[in-house]
C-alpha cells in the first residue's frame, strides 16, 4: 500500500509539473508552426499579437489547447478592405502526443467564441473565404504538407455573427447570436456529422427582397459523410424556423472540383396553421403562444439537379392553407376563412422558367375581406394573370391583428386586375384603383398624427403598350400637425412620361422622414413651397426645355442633411429660390458645410435634365462666400470613395483625395477669407472655379499663406480616383524659404538644399502629375519647368559647401550670399534638374548645375574661375597633373571643375577637371544636358512600361470578358432546349390525353386598326 501511495504520488507530481511547464515547452514552438503554416497556406493578411497566444493542458486534457486572441483575417487585392474574420477567442485541441513526438501535429477540436465572419462573393465568382492554398499547390512549390493534419472531431461556435453576401445570385444572410456545435470521426472515410445550431435573429434576401427576416433558428442535423465518394445525406434531421419545423431528406454530392449535385426534398412535420403564423412579421412575440388558431396546414418541396457555372438546380414548392384562423387573446375580433394554395415550380432550374400559381387567396379581417389571385410564367418576359381586392377599414384591422404603439383609422379600398406580358417594351392589361378616406396614423416613432389624409387614384392600361398606362391622382391632401400638404398628379406614355402635378404647402422634414424614414441619412428642417410642372420627358431628354412648363417658389428653413457619405453635414440656415422651366435662381442661400460656412446666390440650369436623364449635368454660375472653410473634411478615400472625415471635430490634417462631382457644370466666383488645408492656413483666397467633367479648372486663383503671395492656374481631375492628376501654373512672391521648407514636402524631398538656406524667394512654374492618398503630390510623377527668383538668400553651414571650401582651400566659400538671382529649372521623372547659373563670391566665380532625385542622392557639378595665387600647393600640383600645363602658378586664373554626389547629409565633393581657360559654364551646360536628356529617357522608359502593364491586363480582362460570354451563350443555349423540352412535353400531353374537338375555322377578321388584345396567350 506504501509503495502505491508512492507511486501514485509521483505521477501526481509528474502530472502536474507537465501541465505546468507545457506551456514554456511548447509555445514558442507551436508559434513558429503557426506563423510557418500562415505565411505558406494561407492567401490573406492574418494579424494577431504574438503575447496572444497561450498553451495549456488544463482546458482539454489529454489534448493540448492553443488559445489565441483578437486574430483578424483580411483579404487580398478586391478585398483588402474586408475583415473576413474577427475571432476574439479561438481554441484548438491538439493531439498531446502528436505535439511532443514532434512529426505530423494532429488537429483534433476548434473553438470559437463571439466570432465574428463576414463571407462574400463578388459578381465575377470571386469568394473572399477562397484564401487556403490546397496540398497539391503547395506540394508543387515544394512546401511540406505533412506538419499539420486534421483529425477534427468535435467543434464548437458560441454567440457568433454570420453575415453572408453572393452577388451572382443575388443573396444575403445575416445571423447573430449564432451557436453551433458539431461532432464527426473526419479521420474516417464514411461516418455521421452531428451538429446543432441556434440563431436569435436570423434574415435572408434574394434580389432585394427580404424573405426572412428577424427569425429564431433551431436545427438539429446529422448527415452521413462518405469523403471516399464525396456524397453527403441527410438523416435524422429537424429545422425550426420559430415554431416552424420541417426536415430535409437526400442527398448532397461533389463529383468533381465543378459541379455539386442536389437531391433533396423537404416538408413540414407539424400541419398545424400556428406554426406557420410564427413565420408572420410581428406575430412571433412573448404572447405568441396565448394566440387561438386552428386551421391545417402543408408544406413540402423539392431542390433537385447540378450546380455549376451553366446550370443551377431545379426547385418547388407547394404551401396549402386550409380555413385557417387566429385571435389574439387581447383583441376582441379574428381573422378567419384564411385560404391559400401555392405552387412554385422551376424543374430546369434556369430562373427565368420558374412558375407560380396562387389560385386562391382568402382572409377576413374582422368583417373586412381580402381576395387575391395570381399566376406567374417565367420572368423575362413575365406572363401575369392576377386580382387583388380589398376594403379595410384601418381601425378594424387592428382590432385583428396588433401593431405595437399604432393608431389608424380611415376606410382603404383597393382593387387592381393584371393580365398580359410583362416586359421591358410590354405591360399586362391593368386596371387599378386605390382610395383613402379620412385616413388618420399616429405611432410611437412619430406621437405627431397625420391627419385627414384624402386620396384616390387609377393605374390603367387597356393596350398592353408601356406607354399606354394611365396614372390618375386627381387629388391628395393631408395635414401633418397643423400643416396642410395637397397636391394632384397624372401622367401617361411611362417610357418618356408626359405628367401633369402641382404641390403645395409646407414640409417639416424631421416629422416626414420619421414617417418614412430614410436608411443612413438624417434630414431635419422646414421647406416651403407652391410647385407645378406639366410636360413631356421626351423634351427634357432632348432639352427643349421651353416645352416644359415649371414654376414655383421654395423656401428652406433650418434644412440640414447628414449620410454615411457626408458625415460632416450640410445645414441651410436660410435659402430663398425661384425657378421655371429654365433655370433655379437663388436669391440667398446661407448655411455651413461641415464646420465650413457659406453663403451663395447666382443661378442653376438644366436641373430637370439633371434629375430625370441619368447622364446629363447640373450646370450653373454662382457666387460663393466664406469665411472659414475646411477642405480637410472633404477627402475621400481613394478606392472606396467613402468620406475619410467621420463627423464630429473638423480634421486638422488632410487624409483622402478631393473628389469632384461627376455630373456639375458649374462655375462659382469663390471668395473665402480663410482656407484650412491639411495644416496650412490660407488667407484672402479669391478667384474662379469651373467644375465640368470631374475636373476643377481654376483661374486667376490668389492668396496668401506662409507670409508669401500665390497665384495659380490651372486643373485638378478626380475622373481616375485612385490616380487623381494635376496641371497648375504657380506664381509664387516674397516667400521665406525656411517657412517653404516646413510647411511643403514637395520642397523638403526635391531641393533639399533649402533647408540650409535663409532668405525671401519666388517662383514662377509650372507643375504636373499625380495626386497622392493624402492629397499631395506623387513626387515620383512630377513634371514641370520655371524660374525661381531668389531676391536674397544666405547659404549657411552647409555641409556640401564646406567640403568644396575645404578641398579648395577657398574659406570664403563655406558662406554664400545670393541677391536678385534667377534660377531656371526642370521636374521630370521625380527628378529635380538645375539649369546652369553663375555666382560670384569675392574674386573667385562660380558656376552650378546638375540634379537630385527623390532619395536625396545628390549629381551636381560647379565649376570655379579662381586667381591661381589662391590655390594652396597641393591644389596647385593636382592642377598641374589636370591641366598638362607644368608651371600653373604662371597662370593668373583658372577653372576648377568638381563633382557633387552622396546625400545632403553626407556629400562627397571631388575635384574632376581643371583648366586655365574660363570654361566653368560650359563644362557645367555639358553635364545638366547629360542628366536632363538621361530623366527624359528614364519618363520615357517608365510610360512605355505603364502602357505595356496596361495591355496586359486589357488583354486579361478581355478573355475574362470570352469567356463570361461563351458561359452566357451556353447558358442561353440550355435555357432554350429546356423551354423546347417544355414545349414538347405540352405536345405530347395533348397527342395522348383526352382528344379534343377539332376548332371551328375562324373568320376572317374586318380590317381594324385597334391594337391585339395581348391578355391572349
């Protein structure tokens, strides 16, 4: 027994030293693996912190747990802007024994809490969860694949967020308070998945349409897994959508890398109609369950077929409603005799085959009934045979059916047939009518009611043409807390719609958007007006204008607007406008932008084009004011064109370009008395600004900053937004160069020399190139030429001119003195080229030229006339070897030529050439043509290369672009044989069913004029 109590002791002692040290043993080497298998597997940007990752035994023994926390995955290229996943905690079971044989590691569990998982798939195919290199990839790249194998068997999600986005579809999903856990032997070839999984809020969308929205989720699935043959069936399994259960059956196969077969059914396993009133919007709340219904109910479907990029799988549905009925217990009236039958049917699976009937439709709100009926063949074109009819009285229906915090009351009358085509050049015969009679809303999110709201209105086609529809409001009229809003409105021809409307009263904006709210904008304010316009679209496409009759006055009152894309706001304290058919003329307008103020009048033309012909511009000629404006707010990222400003405090720095608006033809007379930009401060700005084009042409632009005097002309284009372009004329006076060098990075990177230099400049240049993310210039596309006028200037303790003073034994040179010097100099390819100028400095004349390039790497050269007698000897015998001419010191003068090279902060000075003639300007003219002729040949080296780039991907996305179309084509082309298979199915239906009565011969019709009767199939 002793030795027992021993030996358990001793494992006991071993057990615990080895949870306690698993961690130093084994962290730094699963880190490594880590960060191996990342940067070889793994196509995306994936961050965490190093001190985030822990190990432990305690957690899963005998596994090994690694937790790492705050791990993001980021895309690559199209999605380096999306996080595709946030795991805050992420824990994976290791095989212990895996780990400390130190072979193969085998993955055995995977936990996640609160993740977070953003999945999308672009139009063109492309999956942002697409980011793990497969085994034969990287195998091919000879990688080991061999260090980590997956042996999951169980795995776990606890309060996640799913949010999934397929554009080819279009489909959406979004799920939050997700928890799932699973549990399979993935070390086998065949065995059962076993999962559950619960959502809290669960939505889904199809083309913009929300099919489910804000439902409890519950499924428990086990599914046979053969990997051998890649065939997944479903077994046991129930899905509960609220109080909804159905089940599937089949099975899911992958018979190669591009198809996935489907062969499922699906169907309710309860019949009772309660359980499907619990998918209704609103009626699956905490008293759902008082609620008495009776009433029978079927549901069930099919998915069947293969899926690929040709074909998609072919579906159904089949819903049956039988003398459904609900009460709520707190009500004191039922909806009752609720009838419905379904059916959708899409056996080819091309969407545009699919077919609906709803041959009966029933309900009665209290005493008020409901009808409807429709059937649907195909979507492009649609054949539609359909009737809705109804009269509700508003009050009475609530008395049915609750919605929290509304009051309604008037009579609602609605009744509308559809029977024909539809199509982009057809319509259904329609013929509809609605009226509202002292109707009346007041809720909770608006307490202020809308009151006696009158309306009646047609919707009528008897043709079967577009442009034969009528639409007929002859009147509405409403007041809202006080304020009466009426107006009419007719309209026929709906492809160039010839209207007839007048509008008239006050809006409250802030009480109209909280009744209609808009997503993502605030609108608050007042807007008063009497408008009318009557015309035809036809002559606001083709700009005649005169034909159209518009006028009216508007004025706006504490208007202010904010959006995702204009977070810093828009406020019209005050704003008085007039317009006709021609133009808008604005008396006043006042107002802020951001924390910008402005004031304008002037006139706008071409608004109706503007508004209503997508394309055409807002063209106008205005006169701006400021006092204090910030550009700094209004930078835009430069792929997403999203405001980089996110409200609030105005930015002090710019961070984004300045995107111009696409459709404006303006040209506004500006005068602002104080600009922030980035960190500048501008005063006195004033001059002309043309917007057309997405392009900024300024004239005759001034003002002051830096103590210094700027004028400019010239263009800044945002049409490339990634590659923003300008091409400005300066004209700079009396600038202090230490203040220039501060404020201007162009200055610090391509005349370094400036910042060793004192005094007043000024400069006329001009500039052009790109614009960078920040809104400054890309030195490394900048081309230009000018003058720089140096009106005094003192070059001190300069490194470079210390070590020409020095080599020449000339001291006078370590300080420089320029007066009234002109400067002529180039930018090409980034590269700063100096023309040629002449100093003298005491007796001794100096010529300087040559160029640096954006990473300060000096090519200068000056050439130096000096009295011979001031050369020390050792000069004098270098000279002598230079020269050829033994007795230099029988020379009076002579012509030094040096070298300039390394970095400002590091210059290296050689002394390259001498001669006894006067030929410093030639010997530095020789050498700037070198480096101007060697720039021009680099510019034209580095375009020709951007030209070859942009072939490339012309001729790549070209061939993407055959073979979307052969895909198209193809698709067409089985969408085609499916209708004929269709068509031929009808026929032999008919040759084998009951025969039918030979049909009479039809009469010659008389000649008539009126137009087919397209309700006929």
């Amino acid at each position: 027994m002793r030795k027992f109590l021993l030996g358990f002791g001793v494992f006991l002692v071993v057990l615990v030293a080895a949870l306690a040290l698993a961690p130093v043993l084994f962290k730094d080497k699963l880190r490594a693996l880590a960060d191996e298998q990342i940067a070889q597997r793994v196509r995306a940007t994936v961050q965490y912190d190093p001190a985030n990752i822990d190990v432990s035994l305690l957690r899963s023994f005998p596994d090994m747990t690694v937790n790492i926390r705050e791990l993001r995955v980021i895309g690559l290229d199209s999605f380096r802007r999306d996080t595709l996943a946030y795991l805050p905690n992420l824990r994976v079971g290791l095989d212990i024994m895996s780990v400390v044989r130190g072979g193969r590691i085998d993955i055995k569990t995977i936990e996640l809490e609160q993740p977070n998982l953003s999945l999308r798939v672009l139009k063109s195919g492309l999956a942002n969860w697409d980011v793990l290199i497969s085994d034969s990839a990287a195998a091919a790249k000879g990688q080991d694949t061999s260090q980590v194998h997956l042996a999951i068997k169980s795995w776990k999600m606890t309060d996640g967020r799913l949010r999934y986005e397929d554009l080819t579809l279009p489909f959406s999903m979004q799920a939050a308070g997700v928890n799932h856990r699973g549990s399979g032997d993935f070390a086998s070839n065949v065995f059962d998945m076993v999962s559950q999984t619960t959502a809290t809020d669960l939505d889904m969308t199809y083309d913009g349409v929300a099919y489910v929205s804000n439902k409890q989720l519950d499924a428990d699935v086990t599914m046979e897994m053969d990997l051998t043959k890649s065939i997944y069936t479903f077994k046991d399994n129930k899905v509960k959508l609220n109080d909804f259960p159905f089940s599937f059956a089949g099975a899911i196969g992958l018979p190669n890398e591009k198809d996935i077969t489907y062969d499922l059914t699906f169907k309710a396993l309860e019949t009772d109609f309660k359980t499907l009133l619990s998918l209704v919007p609103g009626a699956y709340t905490d008293k759902f369950k008082d609620i008495k219904t009776s009433g029978a109910v079927a549901f069930d479907g099919y998915y069947k077929g293969t899926q690929n990029d040709l074909v998609m799988p072919g579906y159904g549905v089949n819903l049956v409603v039988t003398n459904g009925q609900f009460k709520y217990p707190d009500l004191p009236q039922a909806a009752k005799n609720i009838n419905l039958k379904m059916k959708v049917d899409n056996p080819s699976g091309f969407t545009n085959n699919v077919k609906v009937s709803i041959p009966q439709f029933h309900l009665d709100l209290g005493p008020n009934p409901v009808d409807g009926n429709v059937t649907i063949d195909g979507l492009a074109p649609m054949r539609v045979d359909g009737r809705v009819k109804a009269n509700v009285n508003l009050a009475e229906a609530l008395k049915v059916y609750p919605v929290k915090d509304l009051a309604m009351r008037g009579q609602l009358f609605v009744d509308g047939t559809a029977k024909g085509i539809y199509s982009k050049t057809r319509m259904p015969v329609v013929n509809a009518a609605i009226r509202l009679t002292n109707g009346f809303v007041k809720s909770a999110q608006f307490p202020a009611p809308i009151e006696n709201i009158n309306l009646s209105g047609t919707v009528v086609n008897t043709t079967g043409q577009v442009n034969d529809t009528q639409i007929n409001l002859p009147q509405f009229r409403m007041v809202l807390e006080g304020e009466p809003l009426e107006g009419r409105l007719t309209a026929h021809n709906i492809d160039k719609p010839v209207f007839d409307a007048n509008v008239r009263g006050t809006v409250d904006l802030t009480k109209i958007t909280k009744i209609f709210p808009l997503e993502g904008m605030t609108v608050t304010g007042r807007v008063a007006g009497n408008i009318a316009a009557k015309g035809n679209m036809a002559d606001v496409d083709a700009g005649r204008y005169q034909n159209v009759v518009a006028s009216g006055t508007v004025k706006a009152t504490n208007v202010t607007y904010k959006s995702k894309d204009l977070p810093q706001g828009v406020k019209i304290s005050t704003g008085t406008a007039t317009f006709n058919n021609n133009q808008i003329v604005v008396q006043s307008l006042n107002g802020t932008a951001g924390s910008s103020d402005f004031s304008a009048s002037g006139t706008v033309s071409n608004y109706l084009g503007y508004l209503f012909t997508p394309g055409q511009s807002l063209k106008g000629n205005m006169d701006v004011n400021s006092r204090n404006f910030n550009v700094n707010e209004w930078m835009v990222d430069e792929v997403s064109a999203k405001p980089t400003a996110t409200g609030g405090k105005a930015p002090s720095k710019a961070e984004g370009v300045l995107q111009i608006p696409k459709y404006f033809d303006l040209v506004l007379n500006s005068k602002v008395d104080n600009v922030t930009y980035d960190n500048l401060k501008l005063t006195n700005a004033k001059g002309t600004v043309t917007v057309r084009d997405e392009t900024a042409r300024l004239s005759n632009m001034t003002f002051n900053t830096l103590g210094g005097t700027f004028g400019t002309t010239g263009s800044y284009s945002s049409k490339n937004l990634a590659h923003p372009t300008f091409d400005f004329g300066l004209d700079i006076q009396n600038l202090n160069i230490q203040n220039a060098f501060s404020a201007f990075t162009t200055i610090k990177k391509l005349v370094p020399l400036a910042g060793q230099v004192e005094g007043i400049f000024g400069t006329k240049f001009s500039l052009s190139g790109e614009m960078g993310p920040d809104m400054f210039p890309n030195l490394a596309t900048l081309t230009g030429k000018g003058v720089i006028d140096v009106v005094k200037a003192a070059i001190n303790q300069s490194e470079v001119m210390s070590k020409i003073a020095s080599l020449t034994t000339l001291p006078e040179l370590k300080t420089l003195l320029v007066v009234n010097k002109a400067i002529q100099a180039n930018i090409v390819n980034g590269n700063l080229v100096v023309q040629p100028f002449d100093l003298t400095v005491g007796d001794v004349k100096m010529t300087f030229g040559g160029s640096n390039s954006l990473s300060g790497a000096l090519a200068y050269v000056t050439a130096l006339n000096v009295p011979t007698g001031k050369l020390g000897n050792a000069l004098n015998s270098k000279l002598t070897q230079l020269t050829g001419v033994k007795d230099i010191q029988g020379t009076e003068r002579v012509t030094l030529g040096l070298n300039i090279g390394g970095t400002m902060a590091n210059p290296v000075v050689q002394l390259t050439s001498g001669s006894v003639k006067d030929q410093g300007k030639a010997i530095v003219t020789n050498v700037v043509k070198t480096k101007l002729t060697d720039a021009l040949m680099g510019l034209a080296t580095k375009n020709k290369a951007k030209q070859d780039s942009t072939q490339v991907v012309t001729d790549a996305a070209d061939q993407t672009a055959e073979e979307k179309a052969r895909i198209a084509t193809e698709k067409a082309k089985l969408e085609a044989e499916a209708r004929l298979r269709n068509q031929v199915g009808k026929g032999l239906n008919s040759l084998f069913g009951k025969p039918k009565p030979a049909p009479k011969p039809t009469p010659k019709p008389p000649v008539d004029s009126s137009p087919a009767d397209t309700t006929k199939p």
